[in-house]
C-alpha cells in the first residue's frame, strides 16, 4: 500500500518537474494562433472589425471573443481561409462590419492640402509623408486604403481612388460570375 | 542525318482538329509595307516591361534600342523603322483584359534608315555569355507564343547538361501556318540560328520536329541541313496530334522523358525554342537585325485574302487585316492565336507585338460563340484527352468552391490552357476559363498576401516607434524633474537654472547691441514735437535705470 502511494507520488512529482521544465524550455513567444490568424488577416488594420487592427482582432478570435466574418477587406478569401484554419463553417460577411469594397487607395489634393499632419498621425502604416505647415502626399504603394486618415482631415482634401488596373495586376473574370452577371442582365 | 530511325513516344490524350491550315498556307510570305505610324508595347514579353529611353520628338533610327530592359527576365525593345517619336501613353495592347499600357508612338519617316550594326557577330568568337547577352540585346523573345526571354533559356546552369536542341516546329494548332510558311521558305536562317543556339548551349544533337502535315517544310528543313553540312542534326516527322506543339509534349514525343511537374526542360536535358526564334537569332548574327518583324498568319473566313505576311512589329492589326484584302461580310469575331489557345480582341486597333503569332477573323459559323453551360455529368470525358495527366474535372469542382489550395494540389499550375477538356466536354463547361480565372485568383492573392506582411511589418514598426517615442518623452521628463529637485534640495534660490539662463541671455543681448553701436535712424529734419517725444522717451529710459538702456549716446 505505502509503496504503491509512494511510486506514485515520486511519479507524479518526477512528471510534474518535467511539465514545469518543458513549460520554460519550449515557451512559444506570444500565440501561435493568433499569429497564424493574423497572418490570414490583410493588415489593413482599418478597424471596421471593431479591434484597433488586425493583431487585436486575431487575439479576439483566437481567444473565442470575436467571430470570424468581422473582416470586410478580407472578403469572402479571408473567411475561408479562417474557417479553414479554425476548422469552423463558413458564414457571410457580417454586414454590420461593412462590405468588401474593391481596393483603393488613399489621394491627397495637394492644392487644398494645408499640412495639419493629422493624418500622418492617423495612418497606420506610416504611408503618409510631410510635415508640419508643409504639403503631404500618400506613398501609393504602401497605402493599405483602411480610410483612417479621411475623418482627421479638417480641410477634406483626402479622396479615396480605386487601384488602377493594369496588366499585370489584371484577373480573369470567374466564368461563374460571368455567367449570373448575364443572367442578371 | 534525316534518315536515322529514332523511337517516338506518345503523350497522353490530344486530340485530332479539323486543321483549317489550307486557307493560309498556300501563298508565300507577303512583306507588308512599315506603316505611317508604329505603336509600340514596353512589355511584350513575359516579366517586367522595358524601360523607355528616348524622347517624345527624338528621331530613332530603324532597330534602334528605345526602351531598356528592366531586371532580370526582361528584354529591350527597339524601333521597328526609322522616324520620330511623337507620344509615349497607354495605349490598346492585345491583351485579353482589353486593357491598355504604356507604348512608344513614332512616326515613320518611310527612309527606313537602319541604325549602325553592333549585333552582327562570328559566334564562334563569343563565350556562352556573350552570346546569350547578344540575343537578349537583340530583343529576342519566344516566338510561339508565349514571349519568354530567349537568353533564358539558354542559361540552363551548370548543372544540367543539355542534350538536345529541340527546334518546335509542329505548329499543332489549327490555321495557324506562319511557322510552316517559315520553315519552307527561309529554311536555311532556321537551320543557321539553331547551329547557333546549338553552340551557346553545346547541345550533343539538334533535333527539328514537325508534323507529318507539313512535308514542304520538313524537306526544305532537310536541304538546309545539307546544304550548310550543320552536323548532329535531325529532322523529326512527328503524327499530327493537338497539341504536340506544347513543349512538354513534343519533348516526351521525342526523347520519351517527361518534363517533371513545375519543373523546366532544362531538368530533362533538352531546351527547346520555336524555328521563329531561331531564324532571329540568325538575323541577329548574320544581319544585325534585332528582332523588329515576324511572320503572322492572317486567316479565317472573315478575312478576303489569308495568307501570311512578314509585319514590323507595331503595326495596327487593322493595317495587316487591310493588306490581306479587308474583311468580309461573315467576319465575326478577331482572335489573336489560334482558335484553342488564342483570345478574343475587342479592337483591330492594337499592334501586332513579337507574340502575334496569328490573327484568326472567324466567321460566324466558323467559330461558334459558346452555348450556355449545362451542369458537369463526370462523363470523364476531359479526363481521357488531357495532355498533361491532369484530372480537369476535379479542377473544375475545386474552382467552382473556390478552394485555391485544393486546386494547387490537383496540379493547376500544370495545365498548359491548351483546351482540349473544353472542346470535349459534352456540357459546354468553359472549362480553361476557370483554370485561367484560379491561377490568376492564386497570383493575385500571394500579391496581396506580400503587400499584407509589408503592411503588417510598417504597422508593427510603427507602434514599436510611438512606443519608443513615447518613452523617450517620458525619460525626458523624468530626468528634467530630477534635475530641479537636486536643485532644490541645495535650497540656493540664485543657483536656479531658468533664473541663470535669463540672465545670461540678456547679458548676451546688451553686449551685442553695445557692440553693433547702432546710429539712430531718420533722426534728420524733424519736427520740434518730436524731438520732444524722444528727448522724454530717453528721460523715462534712463530713469529706469542702467540695465534696458540701449541708445548707444547713453552708454
């Protein structure tokens, strides 16, 4: 009887240092996760899903407190590849987030522009380039077209654009959609 | 040589088309005349497009560098005739997004004066990569249809020894004739530019293959080889099956090996480039002439009079369509390629570019739009004719749900769009259509997935620089207020630093002013009120005392 509570006990104790070992030795910095929601996640960081960015949102969702069609950007892609992640169902955009809108970008009318710098300081992803008193313009290619910077303006000089498409950017239509648009027509 | 027996292979699948080849293939080559005006596409070719070097106004001379290449796969563009540049814009390029995009614009001055030679060389002089630089100097692209830079592929690494040059002359695609036209007329510029490929490679044999539809060619090919004594050369009568053209099909005909799945010729010790290119490379060596004009068949039943014409490149489509007799009444629809391959243009008003290997107007009968799709029925009926070994109904399923990783699986990036699956299927289904859509879906989200890490990475970088600035601030502070409390813990009120630097700055100001000696101004003629006002204005200065007065008479 003392020998088989004594075995045990020393297991167990013997199993609990080497949880507690491996706990510290093989610690995975932050949320694997999240980071692989995060990774899904077009880093607009926009807002629209109601986290300040994309990592909160990736939090939320990994931690079970946001659901996984709160990302208008994404689209119908991004939710796929959530619900694929996650191993859940997929669902439609939930429209209170907003609609997935084609992607545009960010213009400054530099004529009207009156270098505020308000929205440097809302941009997230440092896009925007100027200075105080001085003309600010939008770095194209870094814009991620989240929309951020249109409420500071106080002169509203800042124009939402669709990307232009060219040809090496261009798709070919989806014949399935091709085939509603003319059915619709 | 020709008449070595060699073992062909099959692939699998194909089909046999009604070939509709005689229509062009009858009369020789046309040369068309250069036209008023040349449109000009930077990108031409698969990768970056060139960039432009010359000038709105510039006068270009007739091959002629006018944009540069740009990075690695990419090859310069050059002046197809003589004139003036008049516009560089975005203009309609045969693309079948109809979209336009940057193309240099000139006017033709009709001299057609050839810019000074500095192609034309003896490649047995030059090492591999003097030569292969050469051919992408002279804007050589593939000419079957694809435009991949040829110096490309003549660089196959030092690990993967060629044995065969491969010269793709089996056309397998229905009415397109230009390079038959090309093999029968100008044979011995074929032969030459592929005993020059064979060199920049030091391929063991060249073989030419082409289809048992075209003994003209194959027998001129022959008399060239003769002729020149160009030696391990063969010519290749392969059964005329679509698509055997396709490169990794006319190479397991061939040698019987098969090219592995993403993978490139080059793996399977073979390099195989279109009898087109190869008689630019000759006209590269021999004449200097960079890659400025090709042969282009012009066919279908909506066209007067099919042939095929030698057109610089840059000619509107709609000039070529009117050298060749205009339209007819039945013309319906214009297509750049062949009927299974090619794409539907919205405009005769693009240019011909070095990858308009055919314009096809078909007729309204000839070319059917397509019916309505019926759902799929699994007949596996694509299944039995698809020469790469794919499975273009599972495809299909996985692009109809949208799974892009699914579709990968299934080896998308392997079908070679020849269209086999769709010309079979009972139900109509658009089947290359999807395939195109998923690869172009696929590329454009890894594009989108490159810009979401730029995105994530500035963001991140960001909040960790509000976060350094805000601690910085905070040490700032932190340091200033420590300073004032050792301050004050030696209880000397005088020692107290903004006191100090007040002083020391008006200390600062009275010697510079007493220094500069500053003469009063506009002191002549004046009134005897004022001088009253400043004779009291210095009063009332000096009584208050030594420290603020400032006129250099008080001092």
């Amino acid at each position: 009887m003392i020998t088989a509570v004594l075995a045990l006990g020393i297991l167990s104790a013997l199993f609990g240092l080497l949880l507690g070992y491996s706990a510290i030795r093989f610690r995975v910095e932050g949320d694997p996760v999240a980071n692989q929601i995060n990774a899904i996640l077009p880093q607009t960081q926009c807002g629209q899903c109601g986290f300040a960015g994309c990592r909160p949102y990736a939090e939320a969702i990994a931690a079970g407190e946001a659901d996984i069609n709160q990302c208008p950007p994404g689209g119908e892609a991004g939710i796929r590849a959530l619900a694929d992640l996650l191993g859940r169902d997929f669902k439609p955009l939930n429209a209170e987030h907003g609609e997935h809108k084609e992607k545009m970008v960010a213009v400054i009318d530099e004529q009207v522009c009156i270098g505020c710098t308000l929205c440097i300081q809302a941009c997230p992803v440092d896009a925007i380039l100027g200075a105080a008193k001085h003309m600010h313009t939008v770095i194209e290619a870094e814009c991620t077209g989240c929309e951020l910077c249109i409420p500071p303006c106080p002169v509203d000089c800042i124009d939402m654009v669709p990307l232009q498409q060219d040809v090496s950017t261009w798709k070919w239509p989806s014949p399935d959609e091709s085939k509603n648009a003319q059915q619709n027509a | 040589m020709g008449n070595k027996t060699r073992q062909l292979h099959r692939f699998h699948g194909g089909l046999h088309l009604p070939e509709n080849k005689a229509q062009s293939s009858g009369s020789p080559i046309r040369a068309l005349p250069t036209p008023k005006r040349l449109t000009i596409p930077l990108a031409q070719h698969i990768g970056t497009a060139a960039d432009v070097v010359v000038k709105v106004g510039e006068h270009v001379l007739k091959g002629q560098m006018i944009a540069r290449a740009h990075g690695y796969v990419s090859v310069p563009i050059h002046a197809s005739s003589s004139g003036t540049v008049v516009e560089i814009a975005d203009h309609l390029i045969p693309h079948p997004s109809g979209l336009s995009a940057a193309c240099i614009i000139i006017e033709t001055d009709g001299n057609d004066t050839a810019v000074a030679d500095t192609l034309s060389a003896d490649y047995t002089q030059l090492d591999p990569s003097e030569l292969r630089n050469r051919i992408r100097q002279a804007g050589i692209v593939g000419l079957g249809g694809a435009g991949f830079p040829s110096f490309i592929k003549l660089n196959p690494g030092p690990n993967r020894p060629i044995a065969t040059l491969l010269i793709n002359g089996a056309e397998c695609e229905p009415y397109i004739t230009c390079d038959d036209r090309l093999m029968r007329e100008r044979a011995q510029a074929v032969v030459d530019g592929a005993v020059i490929l064979k060199y920049a490679v030091s391929a063991a044999e060249c073989v030419i293959a082409i289809e048992d539809n075209k003994p003209e060619a194959a027998q001129a090919l022959r008399d060239a080889i003769e002729q020149c004594h160009a030696t391990d050369f063969s010519v290749v009568v392969v059964p005329t099956l679509y698509p055997t053209g396709g490169e990794k099909q006319l190479i397991k005909i061939v040698t019987g090996r098969e090219v592995p799945s993403q993978g490139l010729p080059a793996d399977v010790g073979v390099i195989c480039h279109n009898p087109g290119t190869a008689a630019a490379v000759h006209h590269a060596f021999a004449l200097g002439e960079p890659l400025i004009s090709r042969i282009v068949t012009v066919t279908g039943a909506g066209v007067r009079e099919p042939g095929n014409v030698d057109v610089r490149v840059g000619t509107p489509m709609a000039d070529v369509i009117a050298a060749c007799g205009g339209y007819t009444d039945a013309a319906h629809r214009l297509l750049m390629g062949g009927p299974m391959m090619g794409f539907a243009l919205g405009s005769d008003a693009a240019p011909v570019i070095k990858t308009t290997n055919c314009l096809l107007v078909a007729g309204r009968e000839e070319l059917p739009l397509p019916q309505a799709p019926l759902p799929c029925i699994r007949c596996g009926a694509c299944v039995d004719v698809c020469p790469a070994n794919l499975l273009p109904q599972q495809l299909y399923w996985h692009v109809h749900a949208k799974d892009f990783d699914k579709v990968q699986d299934y080896s998308l990036f392997d079908c070679i769009e020849c269209g086999c699956c769709a010309y079979v299927c009972p139900s109509h289904l658009p089947l290359v259509q999807y395939y195109r859509f998923a690869k172009t879906e696929i590329w454009n989200q890894e594009r989108e997935r490159e810009k979401a890490d730029i995105a994530r990475q500035r963001h991140e970088y960001r909040i960790f620089r509000l976060d350094r600035e805000k601690n910085e601030r905070a040490a700032r502070l932190k340091q200033k207020q420590a300073a004032l409390k050792s301050n004050k813990g030696n209880g000397d009120a005088d020692q107290d630093p903004k006191k100090a630097a007040i002083q020391a700055a008006l200390e600062r100001a009275k010697a510079k002013k007493a220094s500069v000696n500053i003469p009063p101004k506009n002191t002549d003629n004046l009134t005897e009120a004022q001088q009253q006002a400043i004779t009291s204005a210095d009063e009332r200065r000096r009584n208050r005392g030594p420290a603020i007065a400032t006129r250099p008479e008080d001092t």
